[in-house]
C-alpha cells in the first residue's frame, strides 16, 4: 500500500531521518516545548520524522498527502490513539480521553463508530444549527451586556464560562449552575492537564494509570461527580417525556436507520460528554485565542469592526449573516490556524503501510500536527503573522465563508494550498461531526461581542500556549475592555 502514484520502492523505516537520542531525552525534550520542537523537526528533517524508537515507534507526519491518506484515503489502515509496546501479545492501544468521554464518537473504531455517526448526524443538520444560532448569540450577548467600559478580565475564563452557558442550553436544555459548572470544570481540568505528547509516546500512561496515585484518585473522583450530574439529566429528561429540540431529548429520539435500535442511558451519557468537551472546551480556546490576536492587531479589529457595523447595523447577528459575514469568517479561520484548538492528532498503523516515502512497520504510532502543518511556510507565507486576508478572495468575497459556515472546512484565496495544509476539525469519516456546530457558535459569539466591545492586552506579559490535549493558554489571559458605542 501507498500514499503516493509512483513505481520507486518506498525507503525502509530504518533510513526514516530524525535525532539520534534516546527515548528519555525525547521525550523530556518534546515534554518541555513539544510546539517548537515539532517546528524545528519538521523544519530540518522535513515531512516525516522519527521521533522514538523504542520503547514505542513514534513518528511525526507533517506532510499533506500523508495526512490525507491517514485521514481519508487509507483510513482503514489506521487506527485511532497510541501504541503501548510490549513483547507479543502485551501491544496494546491507548486513548487517553477515553478516561473522561468513554466510548463516544470521538473514540469508539469500526462499526460501533459508524452506527453512533449514523445516530447522531441529523443532531447536526444545518436546520438544526440554525436553530442553536439563536442561543450561540443570546447567551454572548448576555456575557457581553455583564461587561463595563474599561473593566480588566480574564477572557479564557469568560469565554470558558460563555460556551459553558451554551453546551448548557443546546446540548442539555438547562441553564447551568454554579454546582455543574464546579463539576465540568474539574473533570476537563483533570484530563486536559495531561500532555498530549506523552500520552502519545506511551511513556506515564503505562500501569501507574492503575496505581491507588493520587493524580489517579482524583481523576476517577472527578470522572464520578460528572457522571453523576449526566446521569441525573439524563433522568429527569426522562421523566419530563424528553421531548425537546436539545441535543440530549434528540439523542434520546434517534433510531438506527437499519436495527430501529436506541441509545441506552450509558451511550448518551458518553456523547453527551463527548458533545460537552467539543462544543466547550474547543470553543472556549478558539475564541480565546481569537481575541488575544485581535488585541494585537488594532488594523484587523478596526476591519472586523467596520464589517460588523455594515452588515449587522446596531442589530444582532443571525445564523443566516454567517455568509455575509466574509472577514469575521475570515478572522475566526486565521485564529484556528495559528492556534488550532487541536493541536495534534494520533493515529497507529494496523498493517505496514508507506508513509511520506517511506515503508512503516504496522503498530507504528503517528502524530499528525496541525500545529505544524498550519505554520508550514511552504503553504502560509509569514506564517507567524495573524493575517485574516489569506482567506478573501481578491475581489473581497470570503472563499472558505460557506464552508466555514457549513463546517466543512475553509480554503484559502489561493487555491494552491493542499486540503491538508489547514485541518482543524480533521477530516475524512472521523472529521468532527459537529464542525458546523462549532464554527457557528464561534463566529456568531465573536460577532455579538465585537460588535459592542474592542479588547486589548492588559499588560505585555506574552500569552504562551499551553499544549496538552487542546491548546489552552497557559494562565489567564487578561485584557481591557473598551465600548465601540
């Protein structure tokens, strides 16, 4: 197998370039500052590197057409999460956010993932979404409306609690609490901390996993208090007859197109947390994100601005301005690029494969970064510069606006970038169900709220990236607030 129309002989793996150290020292490095040090690989190795040998094979893959056969073409010879070595039958594979999201969509495999995505696409229908429209701007206009010219704040956790307020509504049909706010909170807190990259090494993710550790104590209880707050939702969406348009009574309704089966009370319990993680946690790091970058940039938020102002005049913003809102668009697909709220993606091989070039040896791990790949020079001239106009066509339409408003994935005005050039949501079969769900939510709350506030930095500490699962930042991110009224 392939990834690429050619006759030559792919390289054998042994000749796959990378740094001579050992496991340790790879993985202290990668511990350290795994975002400029997969730049840096890439950068001096090119599109596949050998990260570590032993104990695990651990490879980084930054180049597009690999991804793309990862993703969708070659799909079948990829499995989901790391590869723990051991001799023989000891190989196992581990997905770390199964700990918090169980076997939802976003870590079930084979058939079970096809059924579940079956169930749950008309959750996702772009009616639908229009209609959680209505709530993505009700509930930034109230964070908005709680704000003072002037004021200093923690954006992370304003916009933290904002998306809270709106998985909250759409996915549960409730307003949240003080209580349920603790217990989310905690448990993303819990599995978030975890790096990504060592979790993808298969190094701290061994036994210890089911040792009485206090780190391990803590998580289980926090997983118990989610649990329980879920489980009593799903109890009394129950009892209320659980006939509503949220996400949940939906889950509750929905029939498999074949069997006529239901979801059992633990499979909605699964998604439902799998929707919470997607629709919060991602949301609240790419809004984040997006107005840390406009607070550094007073001629985009000037531009923003000035849109807004035109296509909304004083009103506030519906499901069906998302089209027209082409440099909102714009500014929210600039921030994913640069701070993609996944930063990395793992995926191992379940037979021997070619991958850049080269041939791979089944139960080889692969880390796929959209960190890397979305600073690519070759793909984004001045990568580092938050530049919106990558994505507006010359005569000023938007190129990726009714993709970004579909969810299927922006382009740029180029057209000669690669589809995997920029993957925040992923792609092929497991691309992100609720893509549209998400770009919604984040261009309408960011065009409620930057229509009525500018922001900008409170002081010139740099806010640095915190890579773990997603990519948070790393403390708050503090800023001023000023009325454009």
């Amino acid at each position: 197998m392939t990834t690429r129309s050619t006759q030559r002989a792919p390289r054998p793996v042994d000749e796959v370039p990378g740094p001579a150290d050992g496991p340790l020292a790879a993985v202290r490095r990668m511990r350290a500052d795994p975002l400029s040090q997969f730049t840096a690989l890439h950068d001096r190795y090119g599109p596949l590197v050998r990260l570590i040998r032993w104990p695990v094979s651990l490879f980084l893959v930054s180049d597009p057409e690999a991804i793309g056969d990862i993703l969708v073409g070659g799909q079948k010879a990829y499995g989901k999460g790391a590869v723990l070595s051991g001799p023989g039958s000891r190989r196992r594979v581990v997905q770390p956010l199964r700990t918090l999201l169980g076997d939802g969509l976003l870590t079930s495999a084979g058939e079970d993932h096809l059924r579940q995505r079956r169930l749950m696409q008309p959750l996702f229908h772009k009616q639908r979404i229009a209609e959680y429209g209505q709530q993505f701007v009700a509930i930034a206009e109230s964070t908005a409306a709680s704000w003072h010219d002037g004021q200093r704040l923690d954006v992370h956790a304003e916009m933290s609690e904002m998306t809270l307020a709106i998985v909250a509504r759409t996915i549960f049909d409730v307003d949240i609490s003080d209580h349920v706010l603790d217990v989310v909170r905690a448990a993303l807190d819990e599995t978030m901390s975890g790096s990504a990259v060592q979790q993808a090494s298969g190094l701290g993710l061994g036994e210890s996993s089911r040792l009485p550790l206090p780190a391990v104590r803590r998580r289980r209880a926090t997983r118990a208090a989610l649990d329980r707050t879920i489980y009593d939702l799903i109890a009394a969406h129950r009892a209320a007859g659980a006939g509503g348009t949220d996400l949940m009574s939906l889950l509750m309704a929905a029939r498999d197109g074949d069997t006529g089966g239901q979801l059992t009370d633990h499979e909605i319990r699964d998604e439902a947390v799998t929707l919470l993680l997607a629709g919060h946690e991602t949301a609240a790091n790419a809004l984040t994100w997006t107005f840390h970058l406009l607070g550094g940039a007073p001629v985009v938020a000037a531009e923003l601005g000035e849109e807004l102002d035109t296509v909304l005049a004083g009103r506030l913003p519906t499901f069906d301005d998302l089209p027209r809102l082409t440099y909102t668009n714009a500014v929210f697909n600039e921030s994913m690029r640069l701070y993609p709220p996944v930063w990395a993606m793992v995926r191992h091989l379940v037979e021997d494969r070619e991958v850049a070039g080269y041939l791979l040896p089944a139960w080889s791990t692969l880390v796929i970064g959209q960190w890397v790949m979305h600073r690519d020079g070759r793909w984004w001239p001045h990568p580092e510069r938050f530049d919106p106009g990558r994505w507006l066509e010359p005569a000023g339409g938007a190129a990726g606006t009714s993709d970004a408003a579909g969810g299927a994935g922006a382009t740029d005005s180029s057209g000669t970038r690669p589809r995997f050039a920029y993957f925040p949501f992923g792609g092929g079969r497991r691309q992100c169900i609720g893509n549209g769900f998400a770009v919604a939510e984040g261009v309408l709350a960011l065009a409620t709220i930057a229509s009525r506030w500018t922001l900008t930095p409170a002081s010139n500490t740099p806010v640095q990236p915190e890579p773990a699962i997603t990519l948070r930042p790393r403390g708050p991110v503090s800023m001023i607030v000023h009325s454009r009224r």
